[in-house]
C-alpha cells in the first residue's frame, strides 16, 4: 500500500517553524502488564487513538474555513511568527535579525473583534454578521453540520453549535485559544501559542499547541511542539518536532519526534523519526531514519527488545523480524496499519494550526 509520510514529512522538515523543544509536559509511563510484541494488538492501538483524532468531524472541518474567512472580509490574520522564517534564504536574512525590537501584534484587525460569522449561502462562504455573544477579544463562528464532501456546510443549514478564537497574546508572544462547543459540550478547547528569541546571530522561534479534543466521553489531549533554529554564520537550519497525543484514561499514548539538521547550499536531507506508542504497560518503538528520495532504514523495538527491521523505501517498506526473516501476511499488513498513524498525526497537527491558515504548519 502506498504511504505518503515520508515525503510529507520531509515537506515538513524543510518548512515547519517554533522553537524550545522541551519535551512534553506529562512524564507518566507506562502502566499495565507487559506483554509479547504482537504487531496485531499494537495496531489495533493506534486505530483507537486514530479514532479521536476525528480529522472529519464538523468541528475539525470547520477550523480550516476560519482564515479564508477572515480574508474575504478583508482582513488578515496576523502571521503566526513575525519575518519570513518560515522560507527562509541560504544568507537568513530574517526580519528579526535586523529588528530585534520587533513585537508581536494583535491576531484579529480591531475592527473584528466581537464580530460572529455565519454562514451565508448566497456568497458560499463565512461572513460577517449581526448577531451578538463573540468574545470581546475575539471571533465567533457558528458551526453548522459539514457534509463530508465539500467539507463545507451541508444544505439546509443545521447549526449545531459554535468556534471561539480568543486573542490571549501580548506584545512578547502570540497566544490564541480556541473552542468549540457542539450540543453543549467542549469538543476542543487549545491554546496555539509563538514567540521568537535572538540568540547572537541565531533566530529561534516557537510554536505550540496544548489542549483537547473529545466526543464529551472519550478525550484526547495533546501538547504539539514545531521548533526550528536558523544560525546565520553556518547558513544551517535545525528543526525539531515533538508531537504528544495522549487518552490517559485508556493508558494509551503515542509521541512523535522528528528532527533534522538542514544545510541551506545542500540538497541532501535526513530526518530521524521516532514513534512511541504506550499502551497499558507496553512500550513500542519505531526508529528509523527517512532521505530526501524517500528511502528508509530502522528498528521496531518492543519494551526495549529489537523485534522488527524495516527497510525498502516509504512508498514500500519491507518488514522483516529481529533476524532478518520474512514476517507472516498478518504482521506486514499490521505494521502497515501501523504506518498510516504516523499521516494521521501530521494530518491533525496541521489542523490544530488551520485557524491561521495552512501556511501556519505546511507551507
């Protein structure tokens, strides 16, 4: 089966901005009885967490109609980190390297804030309208069922409830939170937050994503770290990635992390990957290294032991056990279950950052 991560991931490495990769912010481990690997039972984990990421859920889907919202009525979000960091040239010539009194300005023109947006069906877009009950530091957009389709909303309107976004910044960082209550209950409810830092001839800039998503019974949490360093002399960049996503209450959690060092004068690329699925008292991991022409080589290991090799390329991967021997259909198929966690969780890291528009996490 085809995988897109690699190169996805790649477009990610060579794009994505923030910076202070400090780990996530819950230690617990693991917790449970520890068993055999079983690549069945560990897919069959990572499907419950896909589960919650509920990329297609109306609330989901309504984030990524905020920006071009906003746009259309002749506005602009504020970028997510001021200066062009996020393309920038082999020489960095950052905005904040010659503005080191830059400050960080508000998210929403002045001349939005309280406004709500509804639907309109005549100019097939979100518009401005009378209704009242937006934050006063802030936007409101009333959500309405999406159908899946046009991931826009479905005909007739059925609202169903309502997206706040929140301007919690000051001049230092940008801060936005956000949430969205459906049927009277939270179903998200995050905070985005960026700010930069000069260090001598560095750039270091940061953006996170902290909070949740829930069906009102079963809850995710989340705490996403995109980091990037820009160092003027060497004409480097280093980026790293720190993604956790965690169902406390079913003891089930996957980190990914992802780090690479960019020469800007060079063409060639390799990004170290590591995912960590916890689940009860197991601990499996996914090592492995991805270049620029999509190859890949690494380890699988389950509670410290090396159990599965992995080499081919990411469009076909080739599974063997420990000791180089092939694995049963079962298990291939299982770990390429496995496998599709890994765009699920950039696919929903890109919409956590949607409300600043897809420039925001994958430019």
């Amino acid at each position: 089966m085809p995988y897109r991560f690699g190169k996805s991931v790649l477009a990610l490495a060579i794009t994505m901005f923030g910076i202070g990769l400090s780990g996530c912010s819950d230690d617990s481990g693991p917790t449970g009885p520890v068993t055999p690997f079983d690549p069945t039972a560990t897919a069959q984990a990572a499907a419950e967490l896909e589960s919650r990421l509920d990329g297609d859920s109306d609330v989901m889907l309504s984030l990524a109609l905020v920006s071009p919202a906003i746009e259309a009525e002749g506005g602009a979000l504020v970028q997510l980190l001021p200066g062009d960091l996020t393309r920038p040239s082999r020489s960095l010539d950052a905005q904040l390297l010659v503005d080191p009194s830059f400050s960080m300005e508000p998210i929403f023109p002045a001349n939005f804030l309280g406004m709500t947006f509804e639907w309109d069906e005549t100019l097939g877009r979100y518009a401005i309208s009378e209704r009242a009950g937006a934050p006063a530091n802030g936007v409101r957009f009333i959500l309405y069922a999406v159908d899946p389709f046009t991931e826009q909303p479905a005909t007739p309107l059925n609202e169903v409830g309502r997206l706040d976004l929140i301007d919690e910044g000051n001049a230092i960082a940008t801060r936005l939170r956000v949430v969205a209550e459906t049927g009277g209950v939270t179903r998200l409810d995050y905070v985005v937050s960026a700010s930069y830092a000069l260090l001598g001839e560095d750039v270091q800039a940061t953006a996170t994503a902290e909070g949740f998503v829930s069906d009102g019974t079963r809850r995710l949490d989340f705490d996403l770290i995109q980091a990037v360093t820009l160092n003027n002399a060497s004409g480097t960049m280093s980026v790293d990635l720190a993604y956790d996503l965690r169902m406390d209450d079913e003891g089930l959690r996957v980190v990914v992390d992802a780090s690479t060092e960019i020469d800007l004068s060079a063409s060639d690329l390799t990004l170290d990957v590591l995912m960590t699925i916890t689940d009860g008292g197991n601990v499996t991991m996914f090592d492995a290294q991805i270049d620029q022409t999509d190859s890949i080589s690494g380890t699988v290991r389950h509670n410290g032991e090396p159990v599965v090799l992995i080499d081919g390329t990411m469009s076909a991967p080739v599974f063997t056990d420990a000791a180089g021997d092939p694995l049963t259909n079962a298990e291939v198929a299982a770990l390429a279950q496995i496998f599709d966690l890994f765009d699920d969780v950039f696919d929903f890291v890109e919409t956590v950052f949607e409300p600043f528009g897809s420039d925001a996490s994958v430019l």
